[in-house]
C-alpha cells in the first residue's frame, strides 16, 4: 500500500450544491492501533482509538446523522462509516471541507434541511451515487483485499416500539437479542404513503456479505421529495445521488432486491461502526426504524465495545 495515498471524493450532498471529502491511507505503524480519525476542516472532531470519548460527542437526528464535536460538526458519516469495516487493521484520516453557508438549503423556519441554524451550516459526506459503492471501490483498489471483520459480543436483549409521542399509537418497534454474529432484519411498512413495503435481511459473518448491501442508494418517495423540494430543501440532491420511488409497486429501478430496504441496513451499519469498526454480535429486528433508533441500539451495546476497548 503506498504510503499515505488520499482518495478524493466529491459530489453533492443532502444540503449543498457541493461537498468534498479526503481519505487518506496511513502506513502501519506497529507502535500505534489502527485507527479512523474524523476531521472537519483540518480540525478534529472524533477518533476511533479513542471511543471512551465517543459519548462526548453531541448527536442530532433528522434526514441523516449529526455529530458535534469542540468547534467541529459532521452529517452523514453513515455511507463511509461502514466502509471501514473491511480494513479494521488499517488506519484512515478523513477530512471534510466545510460549506459555504450560502449554499445551504434554507427551509420555511429558517433552518436546512439537517434542522440546524442555516447560518452555521455542518459539513456533510458527499453523497456520491446515494450508497456506499464508489467509497468501498477507491479504497477496494488502494487498501488491497479486505481483511477479517472485527465483532464483539453484546449480551443485549431489548424491545422497544417506534412513537412520535408516549400518547401516540407505535408506528414501528426495534427488537435485540444476543447472536453470534452480527444479523439485521429491516422492514418498512408504509401505510401513510399508498402501502409502500420493503424488507431485507442480513447476517455478517465475513467481507462478502457487506458487498451487496454496500450498493443500495439512499431513496426518498416521489411526493415526499416534491414536498421537500417545494420547501427549498434537498438543495445539494439530483438524479444521480439516489432513488427516487415514484410508486410502491415498481421496482424495476432497484440495484439490488429490496433496495431501500437494504439501505436502511446500510445506515444502520454506519450509525454503529462510526464509533469503532467493528460490528457487535447481536440480532437486530427494526420495524420502520431509523438513525434515532440506530442510535438508541448503538448506545445499548456501547457499554460491551467500551470494554473491548
């Protein structure tokens, strides 16, 4: 592997009308562990050798995942997280340039579309293609054949269902119970937007079974989309950065089966790997989840991570 070799990407994101992100490979060191360091503009917000200050992190949630950091932000970490997971034995520092505050997507209540003041703006990844492809192929050619993956055991069994308020009926629920190795079953079930359904399922146990998932895009449903974009958000998005669904019935623009389905396995991987790559042996059920629920898993197996680490 060459010696600090950095991969370029850039594109739009969910915000702007552009984002860019450097990746550089690091070169072993024997005397330091392999490490993920999360940059911002050449500042540092998070770094993976260092997941007992993981928690320090401020989290925010709306269409992606947010994190704050002493004088640093980041959204959607979640299509480049996962990556990673393939090479737990190789160090990376990614940097993210920041954005032009003017370019940011200002809805109605004067905030962009990630709910935060369009006056200050958070970086964002760049959304690429909507997946996690075009970052697992530029590091594919420049990091060489994926390692073993890295998993730790969780003891977790937990429930809980999905509510916007303790007074409203579950719109979903999330279900964990302890496995030996990491398995996801997503459903969605939208009866809100005319019957919309997908599912998938996944068990992890080597670096083959990431590569389907890793190609599923981002996808949002046509009359939500008109919305957002009749709102003046989604700013950054364009044809290429997703998968737009024009009915519920048609699937004859999916990559992979159940794409969006898939996706939202692939976000789930994100949300849990940005704090260290590796994944925890648990079986995960997700009924209409998403990154708050993601999170909420996240902070029940943290505590089995903390003490591997």
């Amino acid at each position: 592997m060459p010696a600090c070799k950095t991969l370029n990407f850039t594109s739009p994101s969910l915000s702007y009308g552009s984002a860019c992100v450097a990746v550089q490979l690091l070169p072993r060191d024997s005397n330091r562990a392999p490490r993920i360091s999360w940059n911002v503009g050449g500042r540092p917000l998070y770094r993976t050798d260092q997941v007992k200050l993981f928690e320090s992190l401020h989290f925010d949630v709306c269409r992606t995942t947010i994190y704050r950091g002493e004088g640093a932000a980041l959204a959607t970490p979640e299509h480049l997280a996962p990556v990673f997971l393939l090479w737990p034995d190789v160090s990376f520092d990614v940097n993210v340039e920041g954005v032009d505050a003017g370019r940011a997507a200002i809805g109605a209540d004067g905030r962009n579309v990630d709910g935060v003041d369009a006056a200050n703006p958070v970086p964002e990844i760049p959304l690429m293609d909507g997946s996690a492809l075009p970052f697992f192929l530029a590091l594919r050619r420049e990091a060489g054949v994926p390692r073993e993956l890295s998993f730790y055991d969780a003891p977790v069994s937990r429930q809980w269902d999905l509510r916007n308020a303790t007074d409203q009926p579950s719109y979903g629920h999330v279900r964990i119970e302890p496995a030996e190795t990491f398995e996801v079953e997503y459903r969605l079930d939208r009866p809100d937007a005319n019957g919309f359904k997908s599912c998938a399922a996944l068990s992890v146990y080597g670096p083959e079974d990431l590569y389907g998932v890793f190609q599923a895009r981002t996808f949002i449903l046509e009359r939500e989309y008109e919305q957002a974009r009749g709102a003046g958000l989604l700013a950054g998005a364009t044809e290429g950065c997703g998968l737009l669904v024009k009915s519920p019935d048609d699937k004859s623009l999916y990559r992979v089966p159940e794409e969006p389905a898939m996706h939202k396995i692939l976000d789930l991987l994100g949300d849990l790997s940005f704090a260290c790559p590796a994944l925890p042996k648990i079986r995960v059920e997700i009924l209409n989840g998403g990154h708050a629920s993601h999170r909420r898993i996240l902070q029940e197996v943290l505590p089995y991570l903390l003490k591997v680490e």
